[in-house]
C-alpha cells in the first residue's frame, strides 16, 4: 500500500512536525468513518498545542483540495472537519498564538 506523502515542505518551504497527513492517508483507505475517527483522536492531540493543531487545520485544508471533483464524499467531509477545527483555533487561541497560526496558514 502505497501512501501519499505531502510535499508541502519542497512547495512551500513549512516543515510539518506531526505525521497527520499521513494518518489520514492511510485512513482514507479504509473509509468515511476511518476518516472520522482519525479527526477525533488528531483533533483532541492536536487541542494541546497551538502549533499542531494549526498544521492539523492546514492537513484539512489539503485534503479538501486533494479530493475535489475526485470524491464528493472525502472532499465534503474533510470541509466540515476543517470547519470544526479552524472555528477552534481562531476562538480559543490568542496573542501570538493566534498571530501565528495565520501567518502559517496563510
């Protein structure tokens, strides 16, 4: 089984430091409720630690665009979980929290 890497880093130069692209790579060979159940578990580690969860929202991000006019159903799902997760960063961090997740999400 081959998994997709994510070449964010030779595009855009960011670094990822978590293995969420990958998790949901492999999830995805599974299903809708893999998918699901990689965003739980994901979302709750990624709560604990602003630069984390904002690689997790950009993850989302990529994968919406990754399966676009490719798979309604992945590309519709990973849009509700992105929403989720960025509607958390954007209300609980602050400062310079806050100030970085939008810069690297930029």
């Amino acid at each position: 089984m081959r998994i997709e890497d994510w070449n964010i880093e030779a595009m855009t130069g960011y670094k990822p430091i978590t293995t969420f692209y990958t998790d949901f790579s492999i999830a995805e060979r599974f299903g809708v409720d893999a998918i699901k159940d990689t965003f739980k578990n994901g979302f709750k580690y990624a709560k604990t630690n602003y630069k984390v969860l904002t690689e997790f929202v950009m993850v989302l991000n990529w994968k919406i665009w990754r399966w676009y006019e490719k798979n309604n159903a992945f590309c519709t799902l990973y849009n509700t979980l992105w929403e989720t997760a960025d509607a958390y960063a954007c209300e609980h961090l602050k400062g310079e929290e806050l100030r970085y997740f939008y810069k690297t999400t930029d």
